[in-house]
C-alpha cells in the first residue's frame, strides 16, 4: 500500500526580514496568489503563495543559508517563452541539456535559493 499521495507544499528557506522580496518575485514575477497563513503561523514570519496547483511556503531563518543544489522542479507551458519572460525581467537563468526528453533551466530565487523549471517534449 502506498501512503503518500502527493507533495502538499514547497518549503523555500529566506532571511528574516523578507517578505516584501519574497512577494516581488513569487507575486510579481511568478504570478503566484499570496495565500494568508493561518493566525497561529503568522508569528513565525514568512509568506506562503500558490496558483491552485503549486503552494510555495517561504519561511524566514535567523541563520539562513541557501540551497545551491537542492531544489524544486516546477513543470511549465511555453518554457522559451517563460524563460524570455524571466530574462526581460532582469533574471539570470542557466540553460540545462542533460534531461533526456526535457527542456530545463536553473535560476535562483532572491535568497539564492536554486530552482528547476522544465517542459517534457518526449516522455
């Protein structure tokens, strides 16, 4: 029997202090939905986002450090296009060939943090 059903959230690590960021790039750029956390949460600091399909929970870290190589993967739609998008928006992406079937590239969020966004051409 198989109890895990699905990932429920994304856990992303930041600096204490910021949200406003977070918001500019998972909001702005990324066009994610600002989630409220629930009241008990709130005191812990951070932002939660999701488009209906992807929840992204950003937690602050008093001795924050990013994560280089761990990382999530976000499939996508059109990733020329999006990848254009990122770029015209001033952010750096890194171009990966090594995913047989795929169309992938990295980039980091404002905290340094490493993600994956990728489009299957053949499965």
């Amino acid at each position: 029997m198989t109890y895990i059903k699905r990932i429920d959230h994304i856990q992303l690590a930041a600096p204490v202090g910021s949200e406003d960021q977070a918001r500019e790039f998972f909001q702005g750029i990324l066009a994610l939905e600002e989630v409220e956390k629930p009241e008990e949460l709130k005191k812990n600091g951070g932002v939660w986002f999701s488009n209906g399909h992807v929840d992204i929970h950003v937690g602050v870290e008093n001795t924050f450090v990013p994560a280089k190589k761990a990382h999530p993967a976000f499939e996508v739609n059109q990733i020329e296009e999006f990848s254009s998008f990122l770029q015209e928006k001033g952010l750096e992406i890194q171009v990966d060939h090594k995913l047989p079937g795929a169309k992938r590239f990295y980039l980091h969020d404002p905290f340094g943090n490493r993600l994956e966004f990728l489009e299957w051409v053949e499965k």
